[in-house]
C-alpha cells in the first residue's frame, strides 16, 4: 500500500476513533492519534504515530494537524468532570496546513 496521506484522528483511543484509525489504516492511510496519556495506548503499527496531549490546548492540536491532509474530531465528553463545551478549535494551524473544514 501507499501510505502518502495522512490523517489526523482526535480521541483516538475511543470507540469511533480506534474504528476510523482501523479503517483508515487498511485503506492505506497513515494515522497521526492524539492520546491523553500515550502509557495508555495499546496501539503498535508503524504506520500510525501517537501524539500525547491535551486536546483543550490548541498548541497541542497545531502540532497534531501539522503535515496531515485530513482531521476527523472523535472527542466524546467525559463522564465526570469538565466537559469540552467549544467547537473543536484550529483555525490557525489548518490554514497553515491548508486542510479543509467539513461539517
């Protein structure tokens, strides 16, 4: 397979995430995967890189697009605690990268 575009997946350890970094992987993809704590994550493929961090901190998420074609949002809301009550913002770093927002 050619894995030349990239993708980038937050909440990549959840349900949805885990299935979309799957599926993208088997089309041929790579998978860039933002993880809260990467001593959590169980994933082992060279074709997919983990990216620890705080998806809240918009630093975190430039560097997470950065050189990826594709950001596809999985964050759920937690249980407890602070829930995420904004848009997923990174305006900044997708004109940067020239990715495209669809809704």
């Amino acid at each position: 397979m050619n894995y030349t575009l990239k993708i980038a997946v937050i909440g990549g350890r959840g349900k949805v995430g885990r299935f979309i970094a799957d599926y993208a992987l088997k089309r041929g993809y790579q998978v860039r995967m933002l993880v809260r704590s990467i001593n959590l994550q169980t994933t082992s493929n060279e074709h997919i890189e983990v990216v620890e961090g705080d998806a809240r901190d918009k630093d975190v998420i430039a560097n997470l697009i950065q050189g990826c074609n594709v950001v596809i949002n999985t964050l759920g809301q937690p249980a407890k605690g602070k829930a995420v009550s904004y848009p997923l913002s990174c305006n900044d770093g997708r004109q940067k990268e020239r990715t495209r927002n669809f809704s």
